[in-house]
C-alpha cells in the first residue's frame, strides 16, 4: 500500500505539469469556464456515444478555434495529436483514441447559439478580469464592422444566384414528381451569364440589360415554381411523396421573392433606394454598412459600438443595421458604470461623438473627454484639460483603433465564415473575448515576472 502526503487527486502528471508552463496553460488560467458552463443546461444523459466534452470543454474549444486561427477540420486534427489542447479542453484521449467528426466545432457552435446568453457571457468574463484591470473610471467608445464571409455583391449577382436556385430546384421537383420539365431559356441565360461574369469591364448600358433579363427569367422561374408546388402538395395528400420540402426551402423561396420585389422596384425607380435591401441570398441579414473609408467605403456585416477599459474590449451594441454610433454615449456610459461599478470620469471617443446632446450630458456628469471645447475656455486650466485631451486621443487612437486591426488579423474576426446569423453573433463575441484573456494572460505573467525578478 502507498501513502501520500497530499491527496492522491491533487497530484499532477507529467503532462499537466508541462501545460501549466505553456501559452494554453496560462490562458486557461484567466478564464472562468466553470462560470461559462453554468449559463449552458446540463447535458441529458443518452444513450450511444458519450459526447467527447463536457460544458466547460465546449466553451473552452470555442476559445481555442479562436486563438488558433484554425480551421473546423484542422481544429480537430490538432486536438487529436495535441496534448496541451486536450488539456485545455478538459479531455485526454488514449494513444490510439481519434475524434473523427470534422464538423464537431460547426455542431458545438449551433448548440452554444442556441442556449448562451451571450450578454451574460460577456458580464462573467468582464467581472471575473475586473480585479486584474486599473483605470477602470476611464471608457473609450467607437464603432467597427466585422465582416461576413460572403461574395461581393452586386444587382446581377444576386439575381443569377436567385434565378439558378429556382430553376434547379423546380427541374429536381419534376423529377421526383414525374412532371414533364417547363419551358424556360434558363440553359440559354447560363451560358450568358458566364459570359457576362468573364468580361473585365461592364458598361452601366451593359449592367441594366443584364439586371432586365434576369428579372423578366426570375418572374417567370416564380410563377413556374408556384405551379410545381400546387402539384406538389396534392401529392403529398393523396399520399404519392413523402414530404422532403425542409423549412429552409421556403425561407429561401420567400427570400428570393423579397429580392425579385426589391430589385424590381430600384430598376423602375433608378434615382430610389429599397429599403432594408438584401445583398447576399445565403446570408440574407446581412446589410450594407457605409462607412465612408477611403479604402472600403461600404462594409457587409453587423456593425458592432465597442467599449474599452483599461484595454479590454466589450460589445456594447449589435446591429446587423447602420445606427448612429453618437446615440450610444449615454447608453455606453451607463453600461460601464453597471458593469464596473465605477464612475466614469473621462471619456475618449472620435470627432463625431461630440454633439451638443452629449456636450450636455457629459457636462452634468462633469467627465473629462477628448473633445475640442466649444465658446470659451478658462484659461486657468486650459493647460491641464489640453493635457488630458491629448493623452485621451492618443489612447483612443493606438490602443482601441488598434485592438480591431488585432482581432481581425489574429483571431479570426475578418471575415466571419458562420453560416447562421446566431453563430456569426456567438463567433464575434468569443473572438473579442478570446483577444481580451490573451491580454489578461500577458499581463499576468509580466507581473510574475517582476516579482521573480
């Protein structure tokens, strides 16, 4: 018999002694996964395979994708043979063990959009790091665009992809019903359209017919469907079919009948805009964002108001629609102060936020800001507010402008390749978190350092 000075359990092997030391083993340090797992409902016991992780590993694994960069199916194939990945998501697999489903983050990335509350997500991150950050009075505020994954869109674009779904989803229909195929020049319009997409330059004479003659095959590719689909449901009562027809068939179909309606009321109407307009059919919440850039004046994706202390970023607003980012101070000033439970006493954000609403408010709550002073100034203590107006630019300007650029090169917030629209809002909100523990992870080991030293 052996005997332990301490509990057999809380002796470590030689494994979890060396993840410890590494870049995963710190990063697993400052994150509150048991916190993170409790938001989740239990997992029902059921019978067949037992699920390979656990509440916490399924958080930890989002977080993991993130600060690897990697994609779902490499994700696995380096958690196969990565001892430290499985010990971050609380797995350790035998030698000859092998998770084989290359779509168990995609599958992860569903449950978790459907039961995290990703408002408390956030709250358990930020109040768990809330002892670790200083300046916790100060806020900077502003607004960026995390792209969706998705072509560029254009009026000839969306239209073809919309004709080509039609009319291959009608032609497999009369298959399976044995219905006689309806006369179309859709064939015809295929081999215009590779025609068309091959051209390098696209005339505006060019770009209206082509959109004229994708309207006039879609109208007739609608009603075409509608009759097929009379024959359809008659089958299906008499019993004939079983029903294949999925709800995504008919949420695709009125998304395409929203598109022809939009697309034909901006061809009769060329000097209006439709509103709400759609421009991707796979993604059809996603919205043109204008901002203006000279680099890239119209961005597709949700637009996204950041707050920031002390380096940390957190979503105060998400919108798949453009909002004005200069109605968010009060809100944002008062979320920090909920959050933090701290007053804010100075505030930086860029040249748009300082309208005379928020001069006022911000004025009642005497905090210092970074903005250019209206009327006179009192000269006694110009010096010091142009001091710390200059330092809260700078701040804002490096610090959080630059924040964004690192999310969308390092932690895959640049091209967000969900398919949903709720997995797309769960894959923002773990990249900026998983940036922020990065941050937390540095910083701790930089004191550790200090103290050793």
């Amino acid at each position: 018999m052996q005997f332990f000075i301490f509990s057999e359990s809380k002796i470590k092997s030689e494994d979890e002694v060396i993840f410890g030391s590494t870049e995963l083993g710190k990063l697993k340090e400052v994150l509150p996964f048991k916190a993170l797992a409790s938001l989740l409902p239990e997992k029902k016991l059921t019978s067949g395979r037992k699920a390979w992780l656990s509440n916490e590993g399924e958080i930890a694994l989002m977080f993991l994708k993130h600060h690897t960069g990697l994609s779902d199916a490499d994700l696995i194939e380096h958690l196969n043979n990565n001892f430290a990945m499985q010990l971050f998501c609380g797995i350790r697999l035998n030698k000859f063990e092998r998770i084989k489903d290359k779509n168990l983050p995609s599958a992860i990335r569903c449950r978790l959009s459907r039961h995290l509350d990703m408002d408390k997500f956030q709250q358990t991150c930020l109040q768990y790091w809330k002892g670790e950050l200083t300046g916790l009075n100060i806020l900077m505020n502003d607004a960026v665009v995390y792209e969706s994954y998705i072509k560029y869109p254009t009026d000839v674009k969306l239209l073809w992809d919309s004709t080509s779904w039609i009319y291959e989803k009608m032609f497999l229909l009369c298959e399976e019903l044995g219905l006689r195929k309806p006369r179309s020049k859709y064939l015809n319009h295929k081999i215009k359209q590779k025609s068309f997409s091959k051209r390098k330059k696209k005339s505006y004479k060019d770009n209206k017919r082509r959109i004229k003659q994708l309207l006039r095959l879609l109208d007739k590719g609608l009603g075409q469907m509608q009759i097929v689909l009379d024959h359809y449901h008659k089958a299906k009562q008499n019993l004939f079919i079983d029903d294949t027809l999925r709800d995504s068939f008919f949420t695709r179909l009125k998304t395409i009948r929203t598109i022809f309606t939009q697309q034909k009321y901006m061809s009769l109407h060329p000097d209006k805009k439709s509103p709400d307009r759609i421009v991707s059919l796979a993604k059809p919440w996603v919205r043109a964002i204008v901002r203006g850039k000279e680099n890239k004046p119209v961005e597709f994706g949700p637009k996204i108001h950041i707050s920031q202390t002390d380096g940390i970023n957190y979503i105060e607003h998400y919108s798949y629609r453009a909002f004005n980012e200069t109605k968010r101070l009060k809100s944002s000033i008062f979320n920090h102060e909920r959050i933090f439970r701290t007053r804010c006493t100075h505030y930086a954000a860029d040249n748009i936020y300082p309208t005379n609403e928020n001069r006022r408010y911000i004025s009642a709550k005497s905090i210092y800001t970074n903005f250019v002073p209206k009327g006179k100034v009192n000269k006694e203590h110009e010096a010091q507010l142009k001091q710390i107006r200059s330092i809260l630019g700078k701040q804002r300007a490096t610090v959080l402008e630059g924040s964004f650029g690192n999310e969308k090169l390092h932690y895959s917030l640049n091209k967000i390749k969900a398919r949903l629209e709720e997995t797309e809002k769960l894959w923002i909100f773990f990249g900026v978190m998983t940036a922020n523990a990065v941050k937390i992870a540095s910083r701790r080991e930089s004191q550790n350092n200090r103290k050793a030293a």
